[in-house]
C-alpha cells in the first residue's frame, strides 16, 4: 500500500509541470484592447485580453515598449507609453513561446486630448506666458472693458481674476526676474503697465495700473534683458505715426525714456531678446517685407511678403540664433533664420499671426501654432538638429483669432485662443520637459 500511493504521489507531483509547459509553449494571443484610444500623452491604463499572456516579457504599442502593471494568462494592465496622435499602432504582447500576431481586435489609436472650455466673454484674442513649471499666465480683454487674467498656480489649480484697466488691444506679457509684467494700450491709446510681484519677492501681489504715455496704434510687445538679473526692460510699441517706438526701463534708476526707432510700419511689433544686451523688434514695414530694429544696430531689410504680424523665437542650442514666422503674401506659413539667413516655405493654408516657441530637452524642436483657412488650431513642427522637415498636426477648434502658445510649463504645448463662441478656450498636449 505504501509503495502504491508514493507512485500515485509522484505522478500527482509531475501533472502542474507538464500543464505550466505546454502553457508556455502556446503563442500569446491579443483577442482585445480596452479602451481601444487614448490621449497621444499616454500614461492611462490600458486592459489587454487574451489567451497564454502569463509570464509576459514585454507589451509593445507598436514599436514601443510600455510598462506593464499586472499580468494574468488572460489579462494584463499596461500604461500606454506617449506617441503621436492620430496614429493607430498594433498592441503586441512577447513572452517566452513568442509574440503575438497582429490582428484587428488588438488595434489603439492615440488622440488628441480634449479642449476646455474656460468660459469668459473676450474682446480680444489671448496672450499667454510662463513664470515657469507648472505655472501659466493668459490675459485677454473682456467685453465688460476690464483685462482678465486665467493662471494654474503651483498647487495645480485654474484660477480666474479681472485686472481692471481700460484694454482697447490684446496685452503683451513679461515674465522675468520675480515678476510678471503686462502691459496695454488703453483707451487713452496711451501705453499702460501692471506689475505682479511673487509672494517671495519684495512688495508681493499687484502694482496696479499705470500709464506710461506714447500714443499707440496697436498692441505692445516687449521683452527683458541683462545679466544676472534683468537690467533693462523695453517696450516696442507702432506709435500713431506708423513709427517704431521703443520706451525703456533702465531697472537699476527706475526711469523709463521713450525713444523714436523711425520705419514705416503696417503692423504691430513682435520682440525678442538676443543677448544680455541686445533685443530685436520684427514689424512688418510698409514695402510689407520683414524688417528688424536691434537695439545696438539698428535696422536691417530680410525680404518676404508680410500679410500679417510676425512671431520670433530665440534659440541658444546647438548655436545661437532667432527664427520668424510669418503669414506670407500667399497664406502659407514661412520662416526665416538667422542660422542660414535663408527663407522656407512651410506651406499650409493660415488666417492669422503665427505664435511660436521652442521646446524640447537636449534636442530643441520649433513649434508654431496658427489659424487655418477652416478656421481651426494647426500646429506645425520640426527638430532642426534631425534635419526632418516641417509636420503638420490639425488640433481641430474654431478660431476667432490668433492663438497663444506656451511651452513647457503644465504641458509640453499648451494654447489659449477665443473660441467662436467668444469664451476662452484651451487644450494641452504632452508633459514637460524634464
């Protein structure tokens, strides 16, 4: 009897083996994803089902690796790892036996996320900056006459506030130092300035309004230079003489000084700043060619056919150099660079000023966000040092006017524009840069 149930033992012993290895010898089979879309930032969990999924070795969208959370023979939970919207990618699971085919019922496709909806009655497209990461800052005029300020603040949460003041044009916004400077032109048509102060900077909140006199034709635009810390301040402003005038802040004294820069102009400024002691406005002159005012050489012709106001950017990596967008004569959208002091056509159809920034951790890459011709946000992007070209991403929307771009601060790209409805609109899209 003894010798009996050791061998009914020992063949009892064996039977889990021989079941655990003819498992695993079985392909892996996806028989369904869930949910089968996702927003292009990835990071949701995504539930896969299927038949011989124990002992996992790695769950790929497409070519890329995700992680996984939990694995079963039949269900695994993985976190979908960031790719491009729109694309539509094979979710594959490898284990010991193999990798699953591909089929139908494993298919995911990434999304755009959502736009918000900020509500709001606006008088005027948005601006929008950074004090930096997480922070944003958007001002817009509102119909009630007042400019109004929506922020996500460092505890991550959306605020709104009306700064008062008389706005007749959209705002120029300037973050620097430990403040953040909006300025106007008001219904004076004078040049009017608001500063706020961080809560650990001296003299915390909000200056209030004041006037800083000149007579505008259109929006502001201005940009802070100086090293360590900001030593100058200069405001571009099209005076109503349809000339370049720049008014000054010498930080150190206090003391602003309005100063004529001449030209001809058909639009409002756009300003970047270049060095520690050198900024440059972009106007559209009145040959409607792209010219540029610096503040050490004065001006100087590059071309093209302006339809509309330009947007510069400033780019210190892999070497120094500005770039400028711009609606050209026939509704594409063009780009001039100082690295090559050449002109592009990045194509497209657009109705409205550009808005651009550059964004990206070691490798920088060139994000420009316009109105189209169907009146919805598109975004146009490239990578400079992978010589890939420019690509084209429709973020969908109706549009009343140009949109405001800011990069990596709550989002990898985040935009801010006046919705056809005249109410604040906003959609974000990736995370920001380490």
């Amino acid at each position: 009897m003894r010798a009996f149930l050791v061998g009914v033992m020992a063949v009892s012993a064996l039977a889990p083996a021989a079941a655990t290895t003819a498992a695993a010898s079985t392909a892996p089979a996806v028989t369904g994803v869930a949910p089968s879309s996702g927003p292009d930032t990835g990071q949701n969990s995504v539930t896969i089902t299927g038949t011989s999924l124990a002992s996992a070795t790695a769950v790929n969208f497409g070519t890329v690796a995700a992680a996984i959370t939990s694995n079963t023979d039949t269900q695994i939970v993985a976190t979908a790892p960031p790719q491009s919207a729109g694309l539509t990618v094979d979710v594959t699971v490898t284990t010991p036996a193999g990798t699953s085919a591909a089929t139908p019922a494993d298919r995911y496709t990434y999304t755009l996320p959502p736009w918000e909806d900020f509500g709001g009655a606006l008088a005027s497209s948005p601006v929008a900056t950074s004090m930096g990461s997480p922070t944003v800052d958007a001002f817009m005029a509102g119909t009630d006459g007042a400019l109004w300020h929506r922020w996500f603040d460092a505890s991550r949460a959306w605020n709104w506030e009306s700064l008062g003041g008389r706005p007749t044009s959209a705002a120029a916004a300037l973050a620097h130092d430990c403040e953040l400077d909006v300025f106007i032109r008001g219904a004076d048509l004078a040049l009017w300035e608001n500063v706020f102060t961080r809560s650990n900077c001296q003299h915390p909140g909000w200056s209030g309004w004041h006037s800083l006199g000149g007579r505008l034709a259109a929006e502001p635009a201005a940009a802070a230079y100086g090293y360590p810390s900001t030593t100058t301040i200069d405001v571009f402003v099209e005076g109503t003489d349809r000339r370049l005038w720049v008014d000054s802040l010498n930080v150190a004294l206090g003391t602003w000084n309005w100063r004529p820069a001449g030209g001809l102009l058909q639009a409002a400024p756009a300003a970047v700043v270049v060095s520690d002691t050198e900024a440059w406005a972009f106007v559209q002159a009145a040959d409607l060619g792209l010219w540029y005012w610096s503040t050490a050489t004065g001006w100087h012709s590059l071309g093209g056919r302006l339809a509309s106001k330009p947007a510069v950017t400033f780019d210190g990596q892999p070497s120094a150099h500005v770039d400028a967008y711009l609606e050209g004569a026939d509704q594409a959208l063009w780009h001039w660079t100082s690295a090559t002091g050449s002109w592009e056509s990045v194509g497209g159809r657009i109705a409205s000023a550009p808005s651009a920034q550059v964004y990206g951790g070691r490798y920088h890459s060139n994000f420009v966000v316009v109105q189209g011709a169907d009146r919805g946000l598109w975004l146009a992007s490239s990578t400079p040092s992978f010589a890939t070209g420019w690509s084209w991403q429709n973020w969908e929307g109706r549009l009343l006017g140009p949109p405001a771009l800011v990069a990596g601060a709550s989002a990898g790209l985040e935009v801010f524009v006046e919705g056809e409805d005249h109410a604040l609109w906003h959609r974000a899209d990736g995370m920001p840069a380490a």
